[in-house]
C-alpha cells in the first residue's frame, strides 16, 4: 500500500471519528436541555409528575409527556400549551399522531389467553378490542364487527364501568359458549345467565391499566398501533388494511 492510500485511510477514520464525538456531542446537548426543560417545568408546576421531556422539530417546542397528555413548552417554559398541535401544510395532527406512537404495543405480547377469540372468514388480520358489557359505544362497535370478514378478532373484557359490569363479565367468562354469550347481550340484549367460576378478574383490570385502556371501546391492531370508539366499517377496513402492510 502506498504512502498516500495510507495517508487517505488515516484521514478518513479520523473524519469519521470527529463525526462520531459530534454526534454524540449533539445527543448529550439535547438530553442536558431536556432535562432542563423538565426541571423547569416541575419547578413550575410543582405536583405533576412528568414522564418524560424530548425537543420536537417544531419551532423550538419541547414535548412534555403528563400520562397520556401531551405539553408543549419553549425551553425557558415561559409557555406551555395544552392541546393539538396541527400541520399548517399538510393539516396533519401531529399531537394524535405522536399519542398513537407512544401507546403502541407488542400485539404478540398480549396475553391471549384472557381473551376470547372469533374468527371470520380466512382469519388473516388480527384485532384485540378492549370492551365493557355497559358500554353503548361497545355495543354500536360490535354490530358493526358483523360486517367485518377474514379477522380473528380477540375480546378482552373490561369492566371499569359499574359493579354491574363485573357480574355481566364473570357469568361471561364462565360460560361454556363466551363468544355467544357476549355477542347474545351486547348485540340482541339478551343478559348472560349468572354463572360463577374462577374468573381472573383482577387480570382484565390489570391488564387494561397495563396499556393505559382509560375508555372503552378500545382497538388494538396487528401493528399494535389504537383507536379508541366505536370505528366505522370502512375506518377499520382502513386501519385492518395498514396494520397487515406494516
């Protein structure tokens, strides 16, 4: 090897560490402000716990992570706004769409088995939905759930609403026929027979928590992308459609 390809070799492992310092300068940077930002902040607004500070592309903000609400505050947090933050260009919801990003899940880590499964058609798209038997909404969904073909469709209830949602969700879980039972109240009305047996409860309730399922209906997709409400069927072709191509 000549002299000059040795010179060349040195000169670009030194670029390409002088890149890496600068990189690692630049993230250090931004942790340090963040950090700032937070401390601020709860200087500020003593009592609320923050879950996390990281700078955003948009004019300087900083988001603020308060549970499933998204802040945004400048650096000095002079400012803070509580609300949806909207492309001007393209009137995209930036807000809604960094709360789907941040309360996706592993859909293979749901624990299946505290659900009960129905399969329409070739069963090829995946759905879990997170549902109170007192839930109007949850109702409206599950007719339209009728409509919808080739989906193995998981059902995790959730009582969260009423006492009375814990009797209806035990004497469905005990039945011989879950699937029936359900489908019999939250679509023709007709209330479960009481039944007891041993119910895991606690774990509908823990599990829901878990994701931060704060309403009912609430969707999981095979992206482990949310919807909460009752979606409209051409809405869930949609979101069933994108979930498969990722």
């Amino acid at each position: 090897m000549t002299a000059s390809r040795i010179l060349a070799r040195v000169l670009t492992c030194f670029a390409l560490g002088l890149s890496l310092l600068a990189g690692n300068a630049v993230a250090q940077s931004s942790a340090d402000a963040s950090s700032q930002v937070q401390q601020r902040f709860s200087s500020q607004f003593p009592g609320i716990r923050v879950d996390g500070v990281s700078p955003t592309p948009y004019g300087g903000l900083y988001e603020i992570r308060v549970g499933n609400t998204l802040l945004y505050a400048d650096e000095a947090v002079n400012y803070v706004l509580e609300g949806n933050l909207i492309d001007g260009a393209t009137r995209r919801n930036l807000t809604a769409q960094r709360q789907e990003q941040l309360n996706a899940i592993n859909f293979d880590e749901l624990p299946l088995d505290l659900a009960f499964l129905q399969v329409r058609g070739d069963g090829s798209r995946k759905l879990a939905i997170f549902e109170d038997p007192n839930c109007g909404y949850c109702k409206q969904l599950r007719k339209t759930l009728l409509d919808l073909d080739n989906v193995s469709l998981y059902t995790f209830m959730y009582p969260i609403l009423s006492p009375d949602s814990f009797t209806k969700v035990q004497s469905v879980w005990c039945a011989d026929d879950k699937a029936a039972a359900w489908d019999a109240w939250m679509i023709d009305g007709k209330a479960p027979p009481a039944l007891e047996c041993s119910a895991p409860m606690d774990d509908f309730v823990a599990l829901g928590r878990k994701h931060n399922v704060r309403g009912t209906p609430t969707l999981f997709f095979a992206d482990g992308s949310r919807a909460t409400g009752a979606l409209p069927l051409a809405m869930l072709q949609q979101r069933l459609q994108q979930a498969q191509a990722r």
